[in-house]
C-alpha cells in the first residue's frame, strides 16, 4: 500500500488479487447478495485508491481495508434505508468456492436460519459477529475497525451472540418466521 500511495497505482492490483476474496466473502455474508458483494468490493478499492494519502502504514492494511469496507457498506445502507428488508432475498445464489450445502437438506436448513437470525439483528451487531466468527479476525484487529476498545468489542460480541442463539432457536422452533 505504501507503493501505491507513493505513486505506483499499478501495486493496487495485486492488493485487489490478495484480498478480494476476503472482502467479497464479508460482504455475502452480510447481505447475501452476490451481486451486491461483487460492487462493493469494487467500491473499496476505488475508497482505496482515493484515499491512499490517508494510508499512515503504522497499523496493518488489512485493518485500514476493513475500516474502508464497514463505511462503504454503512453508506450503502444509508442511501438505501429499506435494503436492510431485503437480506436473503438472492438466497438462490450460491457463493462461489463454496460447498455444495444443498446436499445435506438438514444443513442447508441450519444454515439458512442462522443467516435469517443474522438478518434479524442490527448491522453493526451482524457485522461484529461476521467479523469474528466467520471472518476469523481478533478482537483487538475488529476494536481499531470500529473505533472501540477491545474490552467493549469482546462484551459487543458475547451479547450478540446471545442474541443470535436466542434468534436461532426461535427460527428452529417455528416461534418466528421470516419472510
């Protein structure tokens, strides 16, 4: 990144190839959407490109990448308010490089509830919980993203997860039903 904000903008390509998998795997399971996934990777890197002057180099890309990713995706749901309504809605779509779930149906249930539960909740507590547990990043990483401490993030995302469950066994139960 370095390269790129001294001037050398053809670096930025192989800054995409390394981590447009990651981006795109965030955002799907954000929204599950690949159409939606797909353009807003793309919008990171134009963020990127654009914002290189801001790039300092003391922390790592990745968490400054990330920090650019959580604002494209919460401007997006500022313009469109009632987008958060419609999660899920490409459930056909299948994630590419992905398993083939539906030959497991009982999977593919749990699966499909645990994404209607996450859709259920707030974004910033969604984005929390991707960031962790399907994300695999550590709490201090997800701390300087969001602009917190890692105490609270830790204590965020216990009682997100709480609420997840609780979310998921009222889906599994029949108690709640999304449409």
């Amino acid at each position: 990144m370095l390269q790129v904000k001294s001037g050398e903008t053809d670096k930025l390509g192989l800054l995409y190839e390394r981590h447009k998998k990651a981006l795109y795997g965030f955002y799907y399971k954000m929204c599950r959407s690949v159409s939606l996934s797909e353009d807003m990777v793309q919008t990171v890197f134009i963020k990127i490109l654009q914002s290189k002057h801001t790039f300092i180099g003391n922390g790592q890309f990745v968490t400054w990448m990330f920090h650019i990713a959580r604002n494209v995706m919460h401007d997006h749901y500022r313009k469109n308010k009632h987008a958060h309504l419609q999660v899920g809605e490409n459930q056909g779509e299948q994630m590419p490089d992905q398993f083939d779930l539906e030959s497991n149906i009982e999977t593919q249930h749990s699966v499909d509830h645990l994404f209607q539960a996450l859709s259920l909740m707030s974004i910033e507590k969604r984005e929390l919980l991707v960031m962790s547990r399907m994300e695999g990043m550590k709490y201090k990483q997800i701390a300087e993203i969001v602009g917190s401490n890692e105490n609270a993030i830790k204590v965020r995302i216990h009682r997100a997860l709480k609420e997840l469950k609780s979310l998921f066994d009222q889906l599994e139960a029949g108690a709640i039903h999304v449409a």
